[in-house]
C-alpha cells in the first residue's frame, strides 16, 4: 500500500508561478495598450473613427482592470498552494508519516 499522500504541491505551486509570469509578460504589454493608437485617431474626423476611438479607450481601461482580476487569481493560488501544503503536512503528522530527506516515509 502506497503510504504517500497524492497532493500535487509542487505541479500547484508550479502553475501558480507559470501564471505570474504570464501575469507580468501581459502586464508590461497590456496597460493602455492602444494610447498610441488612439493618439493616432485624434487628427481625424469621421463618426465611425470617433466610435473606433471610444473603443480603444474603453479597452485601455478594461485592461487595467483585467490585469488587476488576474494578479487576484494568481494570489487566490498561491493562498490555495500554502493552504494544501498545510493540510497535507498536519494529515502526515496526525497519520505517522514522517519527512526524510527523501519525501514521506
């Protein structure tokens, strides 16, 4: 009988950090991501590129907020790696298992 808990901490505590990277890849691209092009807009005039501009500028501003909802996330995850890393280690202490320095025993 396999004595080991099958939490996947590490595979958790991994994706958690894969998606703060992606967190800041898309940051450092997406905050005001079409000012320049909403800049480029401003000379012209025609009711359709006004509706164009207003657009870009509302996307400008979701994304900031995208942003933000996904940085949660990444917390909420790690918050749920630390909570599971908890709960398995007070399930091997109230069982008997031991750490070694090769895992569970």
């Amino acid at each position: 009988m396999d004595k080991d808990l099958k939490l996947d901490e590490t595979g958790l505590i991994k994706r958690t950090v894969n998606l703060e990277e992606a967190i800041a890849t898309y940051k450092n691209f997406a905050h005001r991501p079409f000012t320049q092009e909403v800049s480029l807009l401003e000379g012209m005039n025609s009711d359709f590129l006004a509706k164009f501009k207003n657009m870009l500028e509302d996307l400008n501003e979701s994304n900031t907020k995208v942003i933000e909802n996904l940085q949660g996330v990444a917390v909420k995850g790690k918050e749920i790696a630390d909570t599971f890393e908890d709960i398995d280690d007070e399930a091997k202490e109230k069982l008997g298992y031991q750490k070694s320095s090769g895992g569970v025993r």
